[in-house]
C-alpha cells in the first residue's frame, strides 16, 4: 500500500474513530434518569444519593480531566482512548449488574471517568488528525454529542419495559467497545512507524508539565468554558420549576421548553466552529452568546408569561460557547500536545466550576424565595461572557504565549 492510499486509510478511520467516540461520551449520562423509579424499586435510592449520581458526571469529568495529560505524555493518545473507552464500558456493565447502592456508585464512576478522559482527548485528536479540517471536525462531533445526550431519553423506557432496566444501563457498554475498534486498529497501523514519522514527535512533551495554567489565554478560555456550563448545568436542573413558578406553565409544558432549550445548541454546534475556524477574530461570535443570555434572562424576569418560549431559545443559544470552547482549544494550539494540555486544563476546571451551578441556584433560591435573584446571577454570569470573551478572541497560540 501506497503512502498516500495509507494515511487516507488512517484518516478514514480517524474520522470514524471520532464521530463514534463523540456519540458515546453522553449516553450513559442520560441513560438513568428515564429508569431511576424502577433501579429504586430495587436498590434503595435516597435523595442524598440520587443528589450524588446526579452531580457525578461533571465532578468525574473535571477530576479525570485533569488527571488526563499527565497520563498521556506516558501513554500515548489512542492507547489513552483505547483506556478510557474500556472503563466506559466496563462501568456499563457494573451499573447493569449491580445489587447495591456502592456497587451502582463504582459503576458510575468508572464510565464518567472514561467519559472525563475522552472529553479532553476529543480536540487533540482533532488537531493531530485533521489539523486542517478544524472547524469542521468539530462540527461534526459536537453533533454528534448532542445527539448522544438526546437519543438514551428516548429508548431508555421502551427498553426498560422489554428487557428491564439492568439491560438498558447495561447496553451502552456495547457501544464503548465498538467505539474501541478503529482505535485498536489505528495504534495497530501505525504503531513505531506512525510516531517515527510524526513531525510533531520532537516537541519536548516534559515542558507541559504543570505550566499551562501560566497562560491568560488558558484561564480566559476556562472562565468561557465554565459560564456557558455553570447556565447549562443549572438549566437543566431547574428549568422546568422556574418556568412552573414564574410562566405558570404546566409540567408537561415545562418539559417541552427544558427540551427546546437543549435542542437549541444543535444548530450552534453545526456553526459556530466552523465560523470560529474561518473568522479573523471570534469576539462578534462571544458578544452575540452573552447577548442572547442577557436577553433571555432579561425576558423571564420582567415578561416571563409574555413569550416563554422565546425567552427559553434564547438562553439556549447562549451555550454555543460549548462548542466554540472546544474549537478554540485545538486553534489555540500548535501541536496536539499542548491541544491536550490545554484541554485537559480548560474542560478539567471548566466542569469543576459547571457542577457548582445547580447546587448555588438552588441555595440561592431556598434563601431568597423567589426566582428573581438566580436569574439575576445567571444573566451575569452568561453577560459576563463578554467580558471574558476580550481576552479569550486574541489570536495568541498557547506554545507562543508561553514562549
């Protein structure tokens, strides 16, 4: 086989790799919520304990995150994946199996910790192979995980009702280790051959090592990353009480605006990264997130039963900083090590930051006792984007700041 008719080969399976893998980082996340009733019906669930299951996947995503460089200079990129996609599986199958609350527990941790290493590997595979193809790759996958998180909610019932809910938390593993096999096959091509090869193999990866958080650059794109996800965290938590209290909506209406709020960020994810790779400068894209945030709030606030459903889509474009984030860690880089590094930082301190928005909107609330002043907070903390946005739009590659 040729060279050129090889890395086309690689590339076709790249593609794949990436589109599969990015389908499986959210299903297992959406897959309990439909079940909880009847996994309580045979593991005794409390509050306290549902609460925990619930703040699980972004505490995981953040701890794993940031354990994810590290691991990585020692192991390589796919071997990682290869890893973390096999945890995500077994973590499936134990939180099938499992006959106790602990059991479920460990189950869960072990599928959102591969899920948290994934997260970060997803734009240095990006970078390192379609470098070109930026914007565009990440279009693609951050499709895809919105389609992750949207299809379990569908099937999680109808299959829990044919087969119980043990297999429905069960099947998701079998997707893990599909996604496993052009990962397998790509270290198995490429091998000592690829990484001889590799002009990006001189970078002195040791130089990573603990130095990404004396970037600006770094920091402004974890404060974009951890607004846009402390609203989206919350939102998803509180939504349908805020739109019941204050809209006086039905529960059933309640749920249709949650879902119009989450559908919403598909047409940002086809978009925005492919804008952010062919404009000079992202800053219009960032002002025009925090104004859809202000403006959303803003409506729910002073006309909440005037255009509901308005109100809603509006802060639900406010997330296409989600995907625009995860473009500008791999623009914002020059090898796919520093695309690691700065991802690892950024989305580890990002959902650190995200978990805290559902635990602080509902303090806030109980001591309030109205909606008035979480909505105030989170309009300020989406506007705030704006501001953030000043620093996080310079064109400044990571190597280069730090040089």
């Amino acid at each position: 086989m040729s060279e050129a008719s090889r890395r086309r080969a690689g590339g076709v399976l790249a593609f794949v790799g990436i589109v599969v893998l990015a389908l499986n980082l959210r299903t297992s996340v959406a897959a309990l919520s439909p079940v909880v009733d009847r996994v309580g019906a045979d593991i005794p669930l409390s509050a306290a304990g549902l609460g925990v299951l619930g703040m699980l996947p972004p505490l995981c995503f953040a701890a794993f995150g940031l354990l994810t460089p590290p691991i990585q200079r020692r192991m390589g990129i796919e071997a990682l994946l290869v890893v973390a996609l096999a945890a995500i599986g077994l973590g499936d199958v134990v939180r099938g199996i499992a006959d106790s609350y602990p059991v479920l527990l460990l189950g869960s941790v072990l599928t959102f910790g591969g899920m948290g290493v994934a997260n970060v590997l997803l734009p240095p595979l990006t970078k390192k192979y379609f470098p070109q193809r930026i914007g565009l790759m990440t279009s693609v996958y951050a499709t895809a995980l919105s389609i992750g998180a949207t299809v379990p909610p569908l099937v999680a019932v109808p299959v829990a009702e044919a087969a119980g809910w043990r297999v429905e938390l069960g099947v998701w593993g079998v997707l893990a280790v599909a996604t496993m096999i052009p990962w397998i096959l790509l270290l198995l091509r490429e091998g000592r051959r690829a990484r001889a090869s590799d002009p990006e193999a001189d970078v002195p990866e040791r130089g990573w090592s603990g130095r990404v958080h004396r970037s600006i650059m770094a920091w402004a794109l974890l404060a974009l990353f951890a607004a846009t996800g402390f609203n989206a965290y919350a939102m998803f938590a509180w939504l349908p009480e805020v739109l019941t209290d204050t809209a006086g909506v039905s529960d059933q209406q309640a749920g249709a605006l949650l879902s119009l709020f989450a559908v919403m960020g598909l047409p940002a994810a086809l978009l925005v990264p492919v804008l952010a790779a062919r404009m000079r400068s992202v800053l219009p894209l960032i002002l025009i997130a925090a104004a859809f945030y202000a403006a959303g709030y803003l409506g729910l606030l002073l006309a909440p039963t005037a255009a509901t459903g308005l109100w809603v889509a509006l802060i639900g474009l406010g997330p296409m900083l989600f995907p625009l984030s995860l473009a500008l860690i791999s623009l914002r880089t020059r090898t796919h090590e520093g695309a690691v590094a700065l991802s690892g930082f950024v989305q580890g301190g990002g959902y650190a930051l995200s978990a805290l928005g559902p635990l602080l909107v509902g303090v806030i609330h109980e001591a309030s006792g109205s909606w008035t002043v979480p909505l105030i907070v989170l309009g300020a903390v989406g506007a705030s984007s704006a501001v953030i946005g000043l620093v996080a739009s310079r064109p400044v590659l990571l190597e280069d700041e730090r040089a």
